[in-house]
C-alpha cells in the first residue's frame, strides 16, 4: 500500500487554515505541519520534507509576498517539492514569478476555487505529479494582456482556446478531451501557436510548453 501524500500547509487565517486542512485530511493526504506565518513554513518544509506546501501568497510578518518568498526558499532548498500558491486577488506577475524558470510542479490558485474541495484535491495530485496547476483566470488575464504588436492577434479562436489549456498544464490528451476534437488536431494547433509565437517547435514535453508560453506572455 502506497504512504498517503505529505503536505505543510501555510495561512493566517485560522478558519481558513482549518477548512483547508480538512480538505486535504478528507482526501487521504497527511498535513504533518499547519502555520500561520513564512518563518515557519519554511522551517516547517525544511524539518517535515512534504510532497507539496500549500501556502497563501500573504502572510505575516509583512503580510506581503512573504508566502511567495518562502516558497522560493523552499524551492532552492528542495526542488522536488511541489508547491501550490493561493491567492485573494487575481496578479498575473505572481504567477509568473512563481513559475519562474520550471513550471514544474508548480500549482497558483485563486483562494475563491479551494471553495470547491475537488479543485485543490486535483491540483495537489498534479503538482506532486510534477505537471502545472494554474488558475484558469490568471491564464485568461495574461492572454487578455495587449502589447503594442501583439502576437496573439494573429491565432485562430480555437489556438487561443488550446494555448489557454497548455498553459493550465494540460497535455495534448488532457486538451483534445477539453475541446472534443483528436489528438492529432491539438498537435497541428499546438505547431501553430508555435509558429506564430515565434516560439522554438523543439522545445519537448508539456512543461517546456507552459513555461515557453508563460515567458512569453509574461515579455
């Protein structure tokens, strides 16, 4: 039998700590630490070494980014943990802050999603399996972004549709199921949305595609 996975969660708010830990617990993962400030939580990650840190983006003792720093120290201490960042209000630069340069195992949720105990379940499992979960709504706000000379101008309806999708973390399987349409008519998007980017078409694997995107949006 597989051990349960293990998860240090980070958030001010007791009640809210306490409602997450409880969707986290209902769904078999273990929460071997629960703090409320970004001190703590990176001792917490550093002495538990847990498959994921779930944490909201501010936390004392500035009431800041101080989640966001703390995952970053934890991320340079321990890549292979996994990380999910919860967020009151929707700002794209966290996202890509938090992406940086892996998307790896990297999750950003709005905190009005963890309301639905099966989002955050989902995107805990995909972060420790080591794809991306971002939030839906930070990805519509990068591609709503203008530029002078925009380059999304130039993609159809539906590439918009699938580079929103690969930018979530879904592979061309997980789009194709989206969107009702074949594997193979995901590939030929995805050759498009490249080409027009002007993004490289070698770049292999679903990460390497989020992470190209990201950066780009984020330019």
């Amino acid at each position: 039998m597989s051990q349960p996975l293990r998860a240090v969660l980070g958030e001010d708010q007791p009640i809210v700590r306490e409602g997450i830990a409880t969707i986290l617990r209902h769904a078999g993962i273990d929460v071997v630490a629960s703090v409320d400030n970004a001190v703590d939580l990176v001792r917490a990650a550093e002495e538990h070494r847990p498959d994921v840190v779930i944490t909201d983006i501010r936390m004392p003792p500035a009431l800041e980014a101080d989640g966001l720093d703390a995952v970053r120290k934890i991320r340079a201490a321990r890549p292979e943990t996994a990380v999910i960042v919860l967020s009151q209000f929707l700002d794209s630069s966290y996202a890509l802050d938090l992406v940086g340069d892996d998307p790896s195992g990297v999750g950003y949720l709005l905190k009005e999603k963890v309301a639905s105990p099966q989002i955050l379940i989902d995107a805990v499992e995909r972060v420790v399996a080591r794809d991306s979960a971002l939030d839906p709504d930070v990805i519509s706000a990068l591609l709503g972004r203008k530029r002078p000379e925009d380059p999304l101008a130039a993609l159809t309806p539906k590439e918009r549709e699938v580079l929103a999708l690969m930018a979530e973390g879904h592979s061309n399987t997980g789009i194709s199921e989206k969107l009702f349409v074949s594997v193979a008519a995901v590939e030929r998007h995805v050759t498009g949305i490249f080409m027009k980017l002007g993004l490289s078409q070698t770049a292999s694997g679903q990460h390497r595609r989020v992470l190209a995107v990201l950066r780009y949006l984020g330019q």
